[in-house]
C-alpha cells in the first residue's frame, strides 16, 4: 500500500490512513497526516497541518497555518484563528459538568484560540474561554478562565506568570513599563495588566 500523501482536494495532502467525510472546506496546503478524522462540514483554512490522530469536528472552524500536534482534537464549538500552534495531546473540552447519562448537545460553548497563540503539549482548555492572541499556555497547564494578549500562564489552574512577545520570546518589563523582544527588536508596552505592541 503506499502510504505517502495523495491530494485529496486540490492543494490539499492527506495520508491514505486518514479519514475525511466530504463535503468539507480545506483550504490549499494543508496537510493532514496518519489516522486523522475529520468530519463532513468542518472548515480549515489554507497551508495548516494536522500530525498524527486529530480529530476536527463538523463545526470547528480553523484559520490558515495551524500547526496541531499529534492528538488534537478539535471539538464543536472550537474557533483557531491564524498561525496559532497546538502542542502534542493538548485538550479542549466543550461541557463544563460532563455526566455519560445526562445528554448536554446543547450546552455546548465556544472556546475560541485567536491569532499568534501557542497552547503546549497535554494542556487542557475549559469550554467558553478565550485564549487572546499570541498568548503562551505552558506544557500541561489548566485553563479555567480567558487568557490575555501576550500572557504567559502556567499551572493548575494556570496562572499569569510573565509575557511573551509575537515571536515566542520572554518579555523583561522595565521600570518604564517597556520590553523589547530579543528576537525581532519590537518594543512592547505594560499598562493596567496588560500588553501591547508599539
């Protein structure tokens, strides 16, 4: 059997062990890999990758360069703006009181993750939250409520412990209230627990 990628819509890769139920909106290269599901009326943007066994449910909907590590899965309710990056295993979930006997469909909440963020391997998110843009959710963190712009959390629950900057660098604040990334020079402002670009 050949097991490299074949083009399953135009520009887009699939690996023949993955699964996807048409009709489905891909955009062009976007790639998805070994024993991935993705279910008929999902929406995905353009040159996004899906690595090993995630899931997209019928009414996610992902932006263009999602970078989703192996075992992701990308539930209803779920909303990935652009270039956001989904670490190995990392959970969202859509019902805040799961119970097997009581049907909750339609309780389910939107978890949005907006542009720039990177939520790391084994985290978890609660349902109805948002992750703002370029925020970093640390390696096995807790996400029980809405993460800021530029925020660094950490923890169980996760917890605000620093900043970081578009390009995934750690932001020093002065006594100014001013940081400049290390990696591409842009000075950022702190004001009212808050962080900004300049």
């Amino acid at each position: 059997m050949n097991l490299e990628l074949v083009e399953l819509l135009p520009g887009v890769l699939v690996h023949p062990t993955a699964v996807v139920d048409l009709p489905v909106t891909i955009g062009r290269g976007t790639r998805i890999w070994h024993f991935c599901h993705v279910m008929s009326g999902a929406t995905i943007g353009e040159d996004s990758s899906f690595g090993q066994g995630c899931f997209v449910a019928a009414t996610a909907i992902v932006g263009h360069r999602l970078k989703a590590q192996n075992n992701v899965s990308l539930y209803d309710g779920v909303v990935v703006e652009d270039d956001v990056f989904l670490g190995p295993s990392m959970v969202f979930t859509n019902v805040r009181n799961p119970r097997s006997a009581v049907p909750r469909r339609t309780e389910y909440r939107t978890t949005r993750v907006r542009s720039g963020a990177t939520i790391g391997a084994n985290a978890t998110i609660l349902p109805g939250l948002v992750v703002a843009e370029h925020a970093f959710v640390a390696a096995g963190a807790t996400v029980t409520r809405d993460v800021p712009a530029y925020a660094l959390v950490a923890g169980v629950p996760a917890r605000l412990i620093g900043w970081m900057s578009r390009h995934g660098e750690r932001l020093w604040f002065g006594p100014d209230g001013l940081a400049r990334c290390p990696a591409s020079g842009e000075t950022y402002v702190l004001a009212h627990d808050s962080v900004r670009l300049l």
